[in-house]
C-alpha cells in the first residue's frame, strides 16, 4: 500500500518530561565539527554536511545535560555523530543496505575494531573514526562502562543485520518482530549505555541487572525509536524510503490506512511511555545515588529525543541542502492519546514489562 506525503497529519508528541540541555553544548558542537572535517569518514563536502547536520552534540546534550565535563560530553556526542552516518552509508541506504552477507562481514570488523585497540581498519573510513571514540571512552571511562557500551553496541549491530536481512528477502516484519527488531537496530542501546561514561556513575551490577531497570531501559529505546519512526516519516515518504517501519508494518499487516496506522502507533507509544513512567515512579525511591542518575538520564533521553526530532535538519529537510537547526516553539500533546494499563496486543516480546512478578517491583 503505497504512502504520500501529502495525506499524513502527524499529531502532537506526548511527553510530560522536564526538559534539559547541558551549558557547553555550543562549545562541544564547535569542537564535534572540527573532529568531523578531520575524522575521514565522510566521502564527500555534501556527506560532511549531511552529518554535521544531525546536530548530535545538541542531541546527547539533552541525554546528559550533567555530564561531568566538555570532553566526555564531546566523546559521547562523537559517537552519535559517527552512528548516523555509520546508519545512512552502512544501513539504511548504502550498497550494503539489501547484502546481508557483506554487511555481516563489516559489522563483524566493526565490532572488533571498537573491541581491540590493536585492530587494523581494513580499509573502511568508518573504522579508524570509531577507534578513535574508543580511545576517548577508554581515557576516561571505568572498564565496566567501556565493556557495557561495547556489548550495547554489538546489539546494535545484530539489530542493523536483523533489519538487513528482511530487506534483502522482501519480508516485512509483524508488529511483534518489528518491536524486538527495532530495540536493537534503532541504536538506543549503545546511546543509553553512554549515559554512565558521560555522567561518570556507574551503576552497581546489583542494581542496573534488575528486570525492572533493563525494562525500564527497553522502553527508553522504544519510546525514543517510535518517536523517530515519526520524526522521519515525511523526509522517508519524500524519498521513498518506507521500507520498515512501524507504519509500514501496520499498514502492511493490518490493512490500515496510512492516517489509521499513524494514529494506532501514536497509541501503543503512548501506552509504552506511561507504563515507563508508572514503574520508574516505583523504581526511583529505592535507588542509590548512581541508578538515580541513570534513571534520569532515561527520563532525560525520552524528552531529548523528541525535542531535537521535531526540530533537527536531518528530518526536516527535504532537500540536497540541510537547513538550519528549527528553533521554533513546540507544541505537546497536552494528554495520552491511550492510557490504557495493559500490555501491548500483538506484542508478547515486551510483555512482560508490564509483569510486576517477573520485574520483581
């Protein structure tokens, strides 16, 4: 069923979260530009553009906007700059985008890069900026939120590889494939991750392994992926770039129009957000001074995702060009859309955030 631009009204973002931006982002951008020109990863002066476009450093500003110092900020916000163009040329839509064999290799080289210090890039541009941002998080980071992120970033891989392989083959995912899919390929994982090697708290194993705070961590992801899903629509329609997401998924499995499958993912986002804030609201109380950080970071990423979304060039331009940054007021939704308490239909993947007995809350 094919989708247009043109009959799509996109309502509101719901998200009654306080919003934060950290004091040295003009500063870490500026510096962020300059690893950029310098870095080799991009091919061409548009490709540079494109992702100096993606505003990263005021994207992860908003994650962490008490990230203990400039240079752990620059870090992290390095490596959101490298994700998208890493997504765009490896992912989404480079040569590798329906090869499922080839990206497989690369992902695999990939990964090991950012393991190894020893690593050889093997000739791909992208590997000799990714071992930079590892010695950066090695310089600062403790061994524990290094390896958390390395792990975090090899579910990312395994998600792009998922997303990969159903293009290739011409699958289009159900409602429930699609959700665990897009956990890992929206690259939440290694963002959140990032939070403790910004913040320098790190969470005890005792308290960040609990099933309450790992769903609480999916759900940050799924908030933040469904939002971006809306966030790239129209720029995705004008290009024609609808493959997999979820109103494609929707549209394709339940027959729905493209306004019907926009308003029904707008519900189960929703719903994912208000049981997120029902069971932090549990967890917070009895955490100690590192997962509450954490956990803010959460709550920060949920509103900082959406509020540099719906103003950031990557989504909003359409053209060859990225304009400039929108720094237009936003408009809220002032209620849910679906405040229903009950888990997803369709979706016994996430289920069980919604199963105090199994979260133990």
């Amino acid at each position: 069923m094919a989708m247009t631009v043109t009959e799509v009204d996109l309502p509101p973002i719901y998200c009654p979260l306080e919003s934060a931006i950290h004091p040295r982002v003009h500063e870490v951008e500026k510096r962020a530009v300059e690893w950029i020109r310098r870095s080799g990863m991009c091919a061409s002066e548009e490709e540079r553009a494109w992702v100096i476009a993606t505003h990263s450093a005021d994207f992860f500003a908003r994650f962490a906007p008490t990230a203990a110092d400039e240079d752990r900020l620059l870090a992290t916000s390095l490596w959101v700059y490298w994700g998208f163009a890493f997504d765009d040329h490896r992912c989404d839509n480079g040569p590798l985008s329906t090869r499922p064999a080839q990206f497989n290799a690369l992902a695999g080289r990939v990964q090991r890069a950012l393991e190894a210090p020893s690593a050889e890039d093997n000739g791909d541009r992208f590997v000799p900026a990714l071992q930079d941002i590892a010695r950066r998080f090695r310089s600062f980071g403790t061994p524990t939120q290094v390896r958390r992120f390395v792990h975090a970033h090899r579910a990312y891989l395994s998600g792009v590889a998922w997303q990969i392989g159903n293009q290739a083959r011409g699958h289009m995912p159900g409602l429930d494939d699609y959700l665990a899919m897009r956990l890992l390929s929206a690259g939440g994982e290694p963002t959140f991750a990032m939070l403790e090697i910004a913040t320098g708290a790190e969470v005890p194993d005792r308290e960040m392994h609990r099933p309450a705070v790992r769903a609480l961590t999916e759900m940050a992801i799924m908030v933040a992926a469904l939002d971006n899903d809306r966030h790239s629509l129209r720029k995705e329609l004008s290009r024609g770039h609808t493959d997999q997401n979820i109103y494609s998924v929707l549209m394709h499995h339940r027959g729905m129009s493209l306004q019907e499958a926009v308003e029904e993912a707008t519900k189960l986002r929703d719903r994912i957000l208000l049981r997120f804030l029902e069971l932090h609201d549990r967890v917070r109380p009895g955490a100690g001074a590192e997962l509450s950080t954490y956990l803010q970071g959460l709550r920060h990423g949920i509103r900082g995702n959406a509020e540099w979304g719906l103003r950031v060039p990557r989504y909003l331009s359409l053209g060859r060009v990225p304009d400039p940054m929108e720094d237009a007021p936003l408009t809220w939704a002032e209620s849910p859309s679906d405040s229903s308490p009950s888990p997803l239909p369709g979706a016994p993947s996430i289920a069980w955030w919604w199963d105090d007995a199994l979260l133990g809350a």
